[in-house]
C-alpha cells in the first residue's frame, strides 16, 4: 500500500510539474504581443524625431480597382525639404513609390495602400527615404473652391514628431486615410461606402519623411 501511494503522489508531482509550465506559457503570447507593441511605439518615437513635414503631389491618378500590387506611383514635392541628416531635397523632386499589401488590416469595401522609398533629384541621383502620409487632400478646385496655391502647396502641413499615427475620417469624399509612422507603408486608403477609391493627379499628400537609413 505504502508502495502504491508512494507512485501515486511521485506521479501527481510530476503532473504538476508538466502542467505549471504549461500554463506560463498560456502566457507567453499576449506577453509576446505586449512586447511587440511596445517595441513598434518606442520604434515609431525614434522615427519620427527623425521625420520633418513636407508636401507633394501626385502626378498621375491612381484608380485603386485597376491599381496592381507593384504599381509605381510618383509624387512631385512642391517644397524644399531638408532631412534630418543634412540632406536636402529641392521642390520638384519626385517621391517614387509603390501600392503594395496593407499591413494594418484595415476592414472596408475598397483599400489602396501606398510606399514611397526613393526620392529622385533632378541630377538623377536617387535618396532611399521614409515617408508616412499624414493628411490627404484633393486638388485644387475639386472641392469647389478656387484654391490659389500649387499642386501639393494648398494646405498648411502642421505635423509634428508627437504625431505617430493617423486615422482621418473623410479625408477625401467617402475615404479614410490611416497611417503609422512605425509601419513600412506610407499608408493606407480605406472606403467603408464605395467599391472604388480613385485618387486624381494634383492630390496633396501632406507627408513625414526622413531618410530610410536612420528612419527605417
């Protein structure tokens, strides 16, 4: 009997010893999640302290329907911009990015996501940068006012380094826009109304942007 008992309780042990680490391993996900938020907030802070506000405009329509992942879009910034680390891209430059797979999973009838990573002078010369959208806004006179100012010139870029996120209701007709400064995208164009999300040439992208080598 004393025999019987013994194996008993040295099986009970070993029970509770399978069984404990189990369960602080239930744990490690959501502790696993926690980490990962906090080490993309503390990313995004350094980023954007990184970041200086400009604006742009795109230079050709995008049609989100037809758009394919891949796709090359073109904005021409409308002002000078000097980086962070001394680098300095003139008026006229021209973002270069792609519409690629939202990394937010933003829910909606229609999306396009956008990722602007080289500037390109006009010497030719190419500068990896990172750029988050941080306000959109249609072209002049699309919203049925005479705006005076260039393409990607008409609204004031008042975005500052405290700013790690966007999510801006109506940003143009019947669209959202969303963003984050630690995302790779630029961001994303979420409809929740229409099938479609059409984007004409002469948009303003009021942007964050900073050099993808102390940005990324």
């Amino acid at each position: 009997m004393k025999r019987t008992l013994s194996a008993c309780l040295s099986l009970a042990a070993l029970s509770l010893v399978y069984v404990i680490p189990q369960l602080a391993l239930a744990k490690t996900p959501g502790q696993s999640m926690a980490t990962q938020d906090t080490a993309q907030q503390i990313a995004g802070k350094h980023e954007a302290r990184m970041m200086v506000p400009t604006q742009a405009a795109l230079i050709r329509s995008i049609d989100a329907r037809k758009a394919m992942l891949g796709d090359t879009v073109r904005a021409k910034l409308s002002m000078k911009a000097r980086l962070k680390d001394g680098t300095e891209l003139p008026s006229g430059t021209i973002l270069v990015g792609t519409v690629t797979a939202d990394d937010l999973n933003m829910a909606g009838k229609a999306k396009l996501t956008l990722r602007f990573t080289d500037a390109k002078l006009k010497n030719g010369k190419v500068i990896p940068i990172k750029a988050t959208i941080v306000g959109l806004f249609p072209p002049s006179g699309a919203d049925g006012f005479d705006n005076t100012g260039a393409p990607g010139d008409q609204i004031a870029n008042t975005w500052n380094d405290q700013t790690l996120q966007v999510d801006e209701l109506e940003a143009v007709s019947g669209v959202d826009l969303h963003s984050r400064v630690a995302s790779k995208n630029s961001g994303t164009l979420v409809s929740t109304r229409k099938k479609d999300i059409k984007l004409p040439a002469g948009s303003e992208l009021a942007l964050a942007i900073g050099a993808q080598s102390s940005a990324s």
